[in-house]
C-alpha cells in the first residue's frame, strides 16, 4: 500500500468531535502498551506520528488519523491498565462502547493482541464482545520479531484457541520492526474500509448536499 498522505487530525471524546466527512474508519483496540502506534506508524511508513509512549494509560481520547484522504485509523484509549481509577476506566469504556457500536463509518477494528503472551482475560472479554455485536474483526498479533521463528505457529494457535476463534476468521502477525504482516493487513484493510476514488467524490456530493439542506432548514 502506498500512503501518499497521513496526518493527526483530532483527539476527540465524544461525537460532536468525530469527523463528520464521513470517511470509513478503523479502530485499533487493545490493552495499553500493546504497541498500537507503532504498529500504526508502520502501516503507515512514518516514524511518530502516532506517538509511542512507555506509560502505559496515556492515550485517553479516541485519536483520528487520516490516511490518503481516504480512510481514519482510530487509535482508541488501552483497556486493562490497573493503575488507571476505576471511574476513568468506567468512563472509557462508555465512550469506547458507544462509539463501536453507534459509529456509522466504522467499518473494521482491529484488535492488537502481544503475540509473546497468551491472550488476557480482558483481551477475551473485548473479542467476545466484538463479536456478539458482529463487529467486522481482525485480530493482530504484534511483537512477533520478539519470538523466534520456530515459535510463530504455536504462539498463534495459542491466540486462536484461548479467544475461541473460527478457523476462518482473520488473524495476522505482524512486526513493527521488521514490518512483517504489513501487506497482509492493508489487504484486509482495504477490504473493509478504504473508498475509490469514484467513493470518495460520491461522499463528498453527499455531505454537500446534506450542508446545503441544513443550511436552508436553519433560515426556515
């Protein structure tokens, strides 16, 4: 995949912060410290613009990137962080709940999963819950340059089995080092969330269209 254009757009907690152009999105969700920026940055082939942070709990808004004009990855705050308070854990997960299941341009998230590690008990409650809402779904496995070759196999077998995982659905390693999985993951990407050109310029009409309307209803 070629990226011609990324850029940070907005740190939103709410919907009246969401962009409004109604381009596909997709979510990164995961326990914190993960590694979704960086697995965002090498989506991307850019160093930091998703900004990497040793503090786990850090991210605390629904973070907007726009790639190519044409699609947002959405890097949403890390759950499972115990030093985080209950009332800010409670709070986030309202907004990450709402915002899964009432965004209409959401169309994949991607759940970043340490392929080093069994699968937690907060990784399995998110993946059950994607599910039951049937939430179009990947799961990926980061860190894999973290484990020898020879270990891959058993280590994947390992997140499909404690997820409970069909034998179709998409699991895909991947390395922010050495940029293993990345072609594989814009695929699915792509499958999922990324307009044409001729989309693009159909969405625009759209929402012109719908400001016009508005506009007209406000001097009603």
């Amino acid at each position: 995949m070629k990226i011609t254009s990324a850029e940070f757009i907005i740190s939103a907690v709410g919907p009246a912060q969401y962009p409004e152009d109604g381009l596909p999105e997709v979510a990164l969700a995961g326990r914190s410290n993960v590694g979704k920026s960086s697995l965002i940055n090498k989506l991307i082939q850019r160093r930091n613009l998703a900004r990497t942070s040793s503090q786990p709990g850090k991210t605390q808004q629904l973070n907007y990137y726009r790639i190519n004009e044409n699609v947002y990855f959405v890097d949403v705050p890390g759950y499972g962080f115990a030093k985080v308070s209950k009332t800010q854990r409670e709070a986030w997960g309202k907004m990450i709940e709402a915002y899964i299941q009432e965004r209409e341009p959401l169309k994949l998230v991607m759940q970043v999963i340490d392929l080093r590690h069994p699968p937690t008990k907060d990784d399995v409650l998110m993946y059950n819950w994607l599910t039951h809402y049937n939430i179009p779904l990947c799961i990926v496995a980061t860190k894999a340059d973290k484990l020898p070759k020879s270990q891959w196999q058993k280590h994947l077998k390992q997140v499909r089995v404690t997820l409970g995982m069909r034998p179709d659905a998409p699991l895909i390693m991947f390395s922010a080092e050495t940029g293993a999985g990345r072609e594989e993951l814009w695929e699915i990407i792509n499958k999922y969330a990324v307009q044409s050109p001729s989309e693009i310029d159909e969405a625009k009409t759209v929402n012109a269209g719908l400001s016009q309307e508005s506009s007209a209803d406000e001097l009603v």
